[in-house]
C-alpha cells in the first residue's frame, strides 16, 4: 500500500485533475479519494509560517541579542597540501 498526500486547486469548472505519479505498474489498484477544504487562517497565509517558523518566532528574535558580539580566537588551521 503506497500512501500520498497532495494539495491541488480544483478549477473554474468544478473538476479536481490528478496526476499521481506511483512505483506500481500494470496492476489493477484501489483509489481513495478524500477531499477536504482548507481553513485559511491567517498564520496559514503567513508564509513564514508554511516553511517551518514557529509562530511570533521573528518578533520574538528580533532584537533579541543583548552585549556585544565577541568571537573567540579560532587557533591555527591545518595547511594541506596539493595533489
């Protein structure tokens, strides 16, 4: 049983296309279709939101960083040699 989950736009015209790309070939199969709107809220139109970021995470971050910025001595490299 192979399992996906995608999102798509139904058109103008009322008719969700699909095109599914599976590993399964030349086989009779069973297709379950489960539509389901989506809530636009407004975190979801955040786009940050959608790539991951905690919500607030930007204003909470923002600003943030109290003192200076010290960057402690990096001690020496290896020098490597050509082949």
């Amino acid at each position: 049983m192979e399992s996906i989950k995608l999102r798509s736009t139904i058109g103008k015209d009322g008719i969700l296309r699909l095109q599914v790309p599976t590993t399964m070939q030349e086989q009779e199969i069973e297709i379950v279709v489960v539509i389901q709107p989506i809530q636009k809220t407004l975190d979801m139109q955040n786009k940050t939101f959608r790539k991951g970021w905690p919500k607030n995470f930007f204003k909470d971050v923002v600003g943030g960083w109290v003192g200076d910025f010290v960057r402690p001595p990096q001690g020496d490299f290896e020098i490597r040699g050509m082949s």
